[in-house]
C-alpha cells in the first residue's frame, strides 16, 4: 500500500473549523466542535498538590472547571497576562476544562489538502499531542489534539469525584 493514499483519509478527516489562537507568536487550532466557549480571565484558585500546568479551577455559572495553561502544558515560558489573554472552555471526553491562551485569532475552515501530517522531528520530541500542520492564509498552524493535551486532566475532572458549586 502506498503511504500517501493511506494517510488521505485521515487527513481528510481532520477538514474542517478550527478555533485558532496564538501562544506567543506561534498559532494553534482546535477543532471547533470541541470548543464550549471563550470567555475572559476570570480568578482562578489554585488547588494544592497538582502539577504545574494546571492553574487551578474557575467557578463558571455555578460550575467549577478545571483550568489548564497550555503554554505551561507545552514548556514554554511564562508571560504576563494581558487585555487579549482568555481561557477557552474545551470539551474533553465528559469534562468541560479550560485552557489559558494568550490570544484567541480566528475560525477558520482548513481543507484536507491545506493539512499535512506532522514530521518526523526526532525520537525525543513527542508530538503525539498534534492533529497535524494546517497551511492556509499564507500561515502555519498547529492543529491540536486537545483531547490529548488535556488528557490527564479530563480523566480526573470527569471522576464521579468532580465538584460541583
């Protein structure tokens, strides 16, 4: 079988709407259908004993929801928040989380053939986390799995343990 026609339908899978944000200077999608909501910063409170990526938990309209910094989840170094900077709710499995961002772009619809597999970049770098590299506009994007960024916090949100307000 030949590689290329067996990742086109794969690839043709991933057309479609992205909500796109940047982190710094670089631009992320997620699919659309996956997004709850962009709402501004709101205080988050921090919850003892979980790993640096997560902020910390928001109450939202009577529902507390986890929230996540993607540019922690990711490695990439702090920055100040700023007028832009807002968290975007994501469906992740059963549980709804939010994710930091330091600015929401655009929606935008990617063609199958705008989409290209991501490289290989070597046995250390895990880029599990990527759906694949959109290329419109003149623009790369990184088309995220968001589910399985957020896995480990959409496992323990979704517990029968979750709180509720």
């Amino acid at each position: 079988m030949n590689p290329q026609t067996a990742t086109k339908p794969k690839l043709e899978a991933l057309a479609g709407k992205y909500l796109t944000f940047f982190l710094g200077e670089e631009e992320y999608g997620i699919e659309i259908l996956k997004v709850q909501e962009i709402i501004g910063l709101l205080k988050i409170t921090p919850v003892p004993n979980t790993p640096k990526h997560m902020r910390g938990v928001i109450n939202l309209r009577g529902k507390v929801i986890p929230v996540v910094d993607i540019r922690e989840r990711f490695g990439m170094s702090a920055v100040e928040a700023t007028k832009q900077t807002c968290i975007i709710v994501v469906r992740s499995g059963e549980a709804e989380i939010g994710t930091v961002v330091d600015r929401v772009s655009a929606v935008v619809s990617i063609k199958a053939g705008e989409i290209e597999e991501t490289p290989p970049m070597g046995a250390r770098v895990d880029t599990s986390c990527l759906l694949g590299i959109g290329k419109t506009e003149g623009r790369v994007r990184l088309l995220l799995d968001i589910e399985r960024v957020l896995a480990d916090v959409g496992e323990a949100a979704s517990s029968p343990t979750a709180i509720q307000a």
